[in-house]
C-alpha cells in the first residue's frame, strides 16, 4: 500500500465508523485524470460489509515542498476545498432551504464523508458520482452549447448564493472574503510556465511563443478581478475537468454536479 493510499485509508476508517458500517471491508483504486490533475493523487473507494455499501471518490494531497513553497500560501489549495464541503455548501444549503428554492433550480455539489487537513496528508472523500453515472466531458474536445449554458447556470446559482450570504451574514462573509481574497496567478509560477512550455515547441516557434507568453505576465490579473460593486465568492477554477455530467433518464436535458471547487474573490 503507497503513502498515500495509508493516508486515505486512514480517513475511510473513520468513515466506516461514523456510518456504522460494522466489519467493513475497505478496497481502494488509484484512478487517473488524464493530466487534468496535478495537486492530488485521485481515488476510488468502496466500504462495504455485505450490508451496506458507500461508493467514494478521494483526493490526497500529492504536492511536493518545492511546489508547496511557491503556492500553498497563496492559492491555499487544500484548504479551500475542506472549506467549502464542510462549511460554505452546509451554509449555502441553508439558504436554499429557508427560500424554498425548487430542487431543480438549486446549485448541487457531492456530499462529502469527511476530510482531513493535515499537512501532507490532506484528504477529502466524496460521494461517487462516477457511480452514479455521471462522466467528465472530454477536455480535449470543444464543449457544445447545451452543455456549457448549463454549466454557466450552475455557477451562476453558485454566484448568487453568495450575494445572499452576504446580505444574510456580512460579518461572516467578510471574514471570509479577507482570508481568500489572496493573489490570483504568481508571477514566479507563471514565469516557470513559460520556460517549460519553450522547450516542448518546435523550433521556429519558440520565439513567437516566447514573446507572446512574456507579454500575457504584464497583465495585472489582480486589478482585472477586482469587484465592480460587489465582493463575490467565485469559483476560481472552472473548467471542463471540474465538472460531471449525466443525461436525464426522463428527459433529454443534461444535469450537472460541480465535481471540485476553489474560491477566489472578485
């Protein structure tokens, strides 16, 4: 068993316990994202005892000191994740609840089993959706209409809840925007960027390639993302691998689950 497969499997005990999954048997499955992933190592997990089934998916922190050093303060990786599935949904659950928003209207996110946020082992267990049926759009491949207006509804629900956070509990809300309004691309993690991706190109194109790249650093990305009128938590990484999607047995319309979630302000 890797290191990290002892981390997870450390956290899926604790789990059995909670959900009273007495002798439980625990079987773990390293699975791939295909390169979409760098932060974490990423798993499968059943607890079962023949009874009584839970069907996870894990991500254990997989970031070495180096890199740690040159981001961890600043885009607090693994902090944001445990943040958001054990506080901020539960808060945003609450609201959706007190307004009776329809269930087919409200923003929807895995359930989460538990979590741990140890240094270097940092862990977070999530439901199965794999399981469920939904599957990861292909990122190498352009995203039809159909399924990026239903992505862009989801965070747009995402977005409002967060309005209404704050105008429900400003003091808290604010307390949260000072601790990840934080800088959004560093420029030494960019610059590091830039080299690896020269050397990958061809010749005749490193210099077109180089002089272009230099150029994109210049942006002040911060200044671009400073709220107009109003402080929001966003979702800072909203891509095609951060999202699940199913098709409706009923209908031919798609549904979608935010798979991963990371916070900025703007």
């Amino acid at each position: 068993m890797s290191n990290h497969e002892q981390v997870l499997n450390k956290v899926l005990n604790k789990i059995a316990a909670e959900q009273k999954i007495n002798d439980a048997q625990i079987n773990i499955k390293s699975v791939s994202s295909g390169g979409a992933n760098f932060t974490s190592q990423l798993f499968q997990a059943t607890i079962g005892n023949g009874y009584k089934e839970l069907k996870l998916f894990a991500k254990v922190g997989a970031i070495g000191e180096k890199l740690r050093a040159q981001v961890e303060t600043q885009l607090l990786i693994f902090d944001v994740e445990n943040f958001f599935y054990t506080k901020l949904y539960n808060i945003y659950e609450s609201l959706q609840e007190k307004y009776n928003v329809p269930q087919d209207k409200r923003f929807v996110a895995p359930k989460c089993y538990g979590c741990s946020d140890k240094m270097y082992e940092e862990v977070i267990v999530l439901e199965d959706l794999l399981a469920q049926g939904f599957t990861v759009y292909d990122r190498m491949k352009s995203v039809y209409w159909n399924y990026a207006a239903r992505v862009v509804e989801q965070i747009a629900r995402f977005h409002a809840l967060s309005v209404a956070f704050e105008k429900e509990h400003k003091e808290e809300f604010n307390k949260i925007v000072d601790r990840y309004n934080i800088q959004l691309v560093p420029v030494d993690l960019l610059q590091d960027s830039i080299k690896n991706a020269i050397k990958v190109v061809k010749e005749e194109y490193k210099d077109r390639l180089k002089r272009f790249l230099e150029s994109s650093i210049t942006v002040d990305y911060n200044e671009m993302y400073k709220p107009l009128k109003l402080n929001v938590l966003a979702h800072g990484d909203n891509r095609i691998s951060n999202h699940l999607h199913r098709k409706d047995a009923v209908s031919t319309r798609s549904l979608y689950a935010v798979k991963k979630i990371a916070l900025n302000v703007s």
